[in-house]
C-alpha cells in the first residue's frame, strides 16, 4: 500500500500506536502493509518535537519518523540527556543524512555542525532546518576521513543509501562527481571548532577513518561518541582490541542491545569481545572522566 493522502489518515492512526510502544512483530505488520522499499516520493509534515518535520515516504529514516515518532529514539534521548547535563554543549553530527538528528538535538545544545559529503541529501536537511528556523546547526558539505581527497560515492536505490565503501546496503552504483573528504583534525581548526562534547558518527563503514582523522580533537576534548557499528564496518575496524585501540586511551564502550518479549526496548549493556563479534548497531563510546555522567543517564531513562 501506498502512503499519500487517501491512506494517510490510517498511517496517522497507526503513528499513535508506534509512538507509545514498540510490539513484537509491529515492524514485521507495518512493512507488509506500507513496505518502505516499495513507496513513492511522497511528502509530508507531521509534529516532532516542537518542531515540524518535513519528511518523505520513500527515505527510511523519514518512514520511521512517521510510523514511530523518531528513528532511533532511544539513543536520540540519551544524547540529548547527556547535552543538558554539559555546560554550552557542540555536538558533531557526522553522517547527518537527512538531517532528523541535528534538528532533533538543535534545541539540546549550543553548538551543533553537521557534516554530510552527499549532495542529494543537502537540500533535504537545509529544508528541515530553515522550516524550523534552527539557528545554531551549520551544514558542512563534505565528509570526515584520514585525510583530504576526493573519493567515489556508491549510491543504492535510495538518495539516503551511499557509502564511501563499496559494497555496504544496496550500493550497486558509483556517482559520477567524487564527493569532498576532509580530516576532522584539519576542518576543526579551519572552521574554529575547538570543543567537542558529542559526536555522533553514523557513515555506513567509514567510521574507523573519520576517528583517525579526528584523533587529535578526540583526544583534547574527550567526548561522549556513539557510532554506528555494521559488520562492513567491523571488517574496517579489525578486532575489539583493534577497535579500542582506535579511540584515546581511557573509554569504555556500551553496546545498544534490542531485547526482545511482548514489548521491544533497547537497553545498555557494556562492550565485550565476544558480543563484539557478532553486535550490529550503535556503540556508546564514554571516557572515563564522563562514566560517571554516562550511567546516571541511564538509570534516569
């Protein structure tokens, strides 16, 4: 089925239930009545949290937000927790996509910059931005590396699905314009960026390079990270030792775990090597200095 007008009133009252509760097989039920891989580029605007939400029905991320209320609200609340508990907190947005977490945690802090390489993804978070008149998110149109080059962006069927690495989702196309990478140490200092507090870093396996080209900054300021774990993405990082060893010294990291009865939820477990071999989600990366800050957090949530 397609969303559009005449089915909108049932995606509405669908929305209703999404929002207060994840059920078992509830994903199962909404993709066979609206698949989000069979819809059309249909708009539309619907309250998210004091703002107005500009999405469209054939961007995954936008089906969520429509069917759920926000993608990934679990980890999005626990950021924005942790930005009110930090003094003048900037937030790094790396991997922005089609802007649903910059404008979600524009009102949580100071400072937010978000960095996106792919050009059709521009126009979809400047129009969520300026519909909200969000004044302190700068949208950087490049993407975060080891070091400055350009590189091919391999696209799928979808706007939102491109990778820097070959081979991740459905990726079957090479864009004709490389897309501008640059590494965070450098942009930082060009763009006077000199405190980061969270950074979230979601950019479909090209997450081990992005740290190492911020290593210098992560070091300064130690941050609160969550990044984005795929199984393309532990073939980049190696082991868990190796993956540690990425980041400054002195981190703990959680992983963000789907239990599964009658109601879904996510819960926080600590990182180990033997879930690591087999974990697939988001990784909360907390320095030691902020554990303390981290776990009060959580047993708030």
């Amino acid at each position: 089925m397609q969303i559009n007008k005449a089915t909108f009133p049932l995606v509405c009252a669908l929305r209703q239930i999404g929002k207060r509760v994840r059920l078992r097989g509830w994903e199962r039920f909404l993709r066979l009545v609206f698949n989000p891989d069979r819809q059309q580029h249909v708009g539309f605007k619907i309250p998210f949290y004091g703002f107005t939400y500009q999405g469209y029905a054939d961007n995954f991320i936008d089906w969520n937000v429509l069917f759920y209320g926000s993608y990934e609200s679990f980890e999005l609340r626990l950021l924005s927790a942790l930005a009110l508990q930090i003094d003048e907190p900037v937030f790094l947005d790396v991997g922005a996509n089609v802007g649903h977490h910059a404008l979600y945690m524009s009102t949580s802090v100071n400072q937010l910059h978000a960095f996106e390489p792919n050009p059709c993804l521009w126009s979809l978070i400047t129009e969520k931005l300026s519909a909200n008149k969000v004044k302190n998110t700068t949208l950087h149109r490049f993407g975060l590396g080891v070091i400055t080059e350009s590189k091919p962006l391999y696209l799928g069927p979808e706007c939102a699905e491109a990778s820097l690495i070959s081979g991740v989702n459905r990726n079957y196309f090479i864009s004709n314009t490389p897309v501008d990478i640059i590494s965070g140490d450098e942009s930082f200092h060009k763009l006077g960026i000199h405190k980061l507090d969270l950074v979230k870093i979601d950019i479909e396996g090209f997450e081990k390079y992005a740290i190492e080209g911020m290593i210098l900054s992560l070091t300064k300021s130690r941050p609160i990270m969550l990044v984005e774990l795929t199984e393309i993405g532990r073939e980049q990082f190696g082991s868990f030792s190796e993956f540690i060893k990425i980041f400054p010294k002195n981190y703990k990291f959680y992983f963000c775990h789907w239990v599964s009865s009658l109601i879904i939820r996510k819960v926080i477990r600590p990182a180990d090597e033997l879930g690591y071999a087999i974990f697939v989600g988001n990784v909360f990366c907390v320095p030691n200095e902020r554990k303390t800050l981290f776990t009060e957090v959580i047993d708030r949530s």
